[in-house]
C-alpha cells in the first residue's frame, strides 16, 4: 500500500503558521520578484484569484478585497517542508519526497489503516502546524487520487479494497488523474471521457496505442495493480537553468555582470547538489516586451566549456564573458538567465589532453558550499557579484525567517 501526504496550499500555510490572527483570511504569494500569484489559501480561491495572476494586474483588487499578499519566502517553506517530512518518517518505515510540500511513503503491513491514517495526520498537524492531506492505495496512482479526494473528506482517504478503488473512479473527473496531460485530457474529451471510471474500462491495447507505454502503466496502476515502486527516481535532468528578473532596468554592463555572477554561482551550486557537470553554457538578456517605447532586445548565446565543470569559477567566468559580449549600450534590460546543458555526471568527467585541471578550484567551490550551507546563502560569494545589488529580487512582502534566522525566532515572554 502507497501513502500520499500533501500539505495543504503549503506556502498560504506556512505564512499563516507563524501569523495565527491570518486564520479564515484570504491570503496569496507571489513568484520571484513578486512577479504573479503560486499559491493561494482557499479564502483566496473563493475570492476569484486565479493561480498565475500578474500582481501587477490584479493589485486594485488585492486591494479590495483585504487580500494578505506575501513575497516568496523559500528558505521558510523548505525548512517546514522538512520538518513535515521528518515527522512523517516516524510513522512510515519509508519516505520518499516527490516534491516541496508532498512525498510517498510505504504503508503495507499494517492493520486498520483507516484509524491509522487519521492518527498520522492529526499528529502531523500538531507537530507542526501545517494541515496535511493523506490517501492510501494499493499504487501510486490511485495513492494521488486518494489525496485528492481526501482534501474534501475530512483529509483522509485509504483505498484498500476493490469496491474502495471502483466507487472512487466512478466520479474521479479524468482531467485531474495523475499522468493525464492537457494533450491526453483533449483527447479523451473528444472520446466523451469524462471520469477515471471510464478511462479505466477501455481496454489494455487502447493506453498503449494512444498513451505509450506510459499509458499501459496507468492502465495497470488504475486497476491495482503496482507498476510505479515507491522509490523510483525521478528522471535525470537534461539542464539546469537560473533565471531572474531584475527589480528595475539595468543599463550599465557592470550591473548586468555582477547579477549574471550571483545567477551562475547559483546554477554551479545546483550543478553540485546534482552531481552533475555541463559541458555548455548559455546566458541571455531579455528586455520588458511589454513597453513598447523600449527597443527590444532578446539576445542569447551558448558557450563550450573547454571541459565540462561545476566549478564556481569556471562557470562565473564563462557566463560574465558571454554577458559582456551579448550587452548593447542604450537597452533597458529586464532578465537575464543562465542555463547549463549537456550534463554528466561528476564521475564520467573526461578530461582534457591539452588542458590543465586544477583540482583546487574544485576544492575552493566545496569550501563554498560548506560555508554557505553552515551560515546562510550567500555568507560567501565572488567578488564580481558586487555588494549593493541593484538588481537583487523585488520581495516587499517578504515575511520573516522564524525558523532559520537567529533575529527572527519568535520571543515568547
């Protein structure tokens, strides 16, 4: 049997944690640079706010409405996603994290899981303040559609015998059935296939004619039968990408640069954190498409790495290199990103027979890394990535570090 715990609208949730007099109210968090809306509390759904809303668009109602509006406050959520995660490991023999604020864990073996489950969330709850939903199910498809179900039915939802599983199809609508697409939805829509139910009951050959073979997995999982095991990987990434927008324009190539350095020390950390090394780099500028008064310029190029690397300085160097080259003076830019692409892995790297490795950088970005992960992002960083950061993130809504930040622990007297 396959658990699937979710943390209901986690970010409104977490903001809500720390902040108990925001309980009942709508509340929303906006993306990097308080760019659009990622997430919204109920309060805020029912209030009409749509997921992915430009900020700027529905200020005026935000407004109205006395809607709370949060900056993206990521080093919170992940330590409370953390926190969830360790909790539920004292309940489940096996936890899998499949995302920030939801993973799968192992629940075979045990008795009256019905009970079980409702104890599991109510200490989840109590442990750290975070609403969760939890569905169990002989796969991990079915596991998904548990949770959702769960989340209108008291928050739990186990799935253990065939009625269980056939009742639940019968009104699952197919468009919110893990592993269907918007391109599979408009397909089966074409074939009036409204519920799981009726996806289910096509036959065998139909999945694996339409849907590939991951189709003829689905087919399998939606009748019990477990063709996902709990810890399959997720699959290697094919890149890794940095991408920001800057708080304003940025017109002076020594700014665009000591942005471009923060955005590649940061793509070369992940590269790390993946094992991976890229072998080719592209870096580009973007400039707001939506002021016409503006001259557009979308420039972008991709560098070869003489050796595939993760090193802080390699990439630092390559990627201000390539920015220098793509800047025009006179242009207002408004974005810039950095994206790593033909990755291996650190232990595949080949190297050069007429170029020296230098074993001491790679050495100098782990230092980093320790440093970093020991005192805070950013604790140190290149000295090209500047000091005042004129173009650092837009985050006016931006709350407090309660859990990871010493001046920010809530004093209690």
């Amino acid at each position: 049997m396959f658990a699937l715990c979710d943390c209901n609208n986690f970010y409104a949730s977490a903001e809500r944690l720390f902040r108990p007099a925001l309980k009942g109210l709508p509340i929303v968090v906006l993306s990097n640079n308080d760019g659009c809306v990622i997430a919204r509390s109920e309060e805020a759904k029912l209030a009409g706010i749509r997921m992915g809303d430009p900020e700027f668009l529905i200020r005026d109602l935000l407004k109205k409405l006395d809607i709370h509006v949060f900056s993206s406050n990521y080093v919170l959520y992940g330590d409370l996603s953390e926190r969830v995660m360790s909790n539920l490991s004292r309940w489940f023999p096996t936890v899998v994290p499949y995302s920030i604020d939801e993973c799968f864990a192992w629940a075979g073996g045990m008795d009256n899981l019905d009970n079980y489950v409702v104890l599991v969330r109510q200490e989840i709850i109590k442990n750290t303040g975070i609403p969760v939903s939890i569905g169990i199910a002989p796969t991990k498809t079915l596991a998904k559609m548990a949770n959702k179900i769960a989340k209108k039915s008291g928050g739990t939802c186990v799935l253990s015998t065939s009625d269980d599983i056939t009742n639940a199809v019968a009104q699952f609508p197919v468009e919110d059935l893990w592993g269907v697409g918007r391109q599979y939805y408009q397909k089966l829509a074409a074939l009036n296939i409204q519920t799981v139910g009726q996806l289910r009951d096509l036959p065998e050959g139909w999945f694996k004619q339409h849907m590939t073979i991951q189709g003829q997995r689905l087919w399998n999982e939606l009748w019990g039968r477990p063709m996902l095991s709990l810890g399959d990987p997720p699959p290697k990434a094919k890149g890794l990408s940095v991408t920001r927008s800057f708080s304003g324009y940025i017109e002076q190539v020594d700014i665009l640069c000591e942005a471009v350095t923060a955005y590649a020390s940061r793509l070369a950390e992940k590269l790390r954190t993946e094992k991976m090394c890229c072998q080719f780099l592209e870096v580009f500028l973007l400039t707001n498409k939506h002021r016409e008064d503006h001259p557009q310029h979308y420039p972008r190029h991709t560098h070869r790495l003489p050796i595939a690397s993760n090193n802080t300085l390699d990439i630092v160097a390559a990627a201000t290199r390539v920015a220098r080259m793509l800047f025009q003076y006179g242009i207002k830019y408004r974005k810039a990103g950095v994206i790593a692409t033909a990755l291996i892995p650190e232990h595949e790297l080949q190297f050069h027979l007429f170029q020296r490795h230098d074993p001491k950088a790679d050495k100098l970005s782990e230092i980093l890394d320790h440093l970093n992960m020991a005192y805070g992002r950013g604790t140190v960083r290149i000295a090209s990535e500047g000091y005042k950061k004129q173009w650092r993130l837009k985050h006016e809504h931006l709350s407090a570090g309660y859990t990871t930040r010493w001046e920010d622990i809530i004093k209690v007297s």
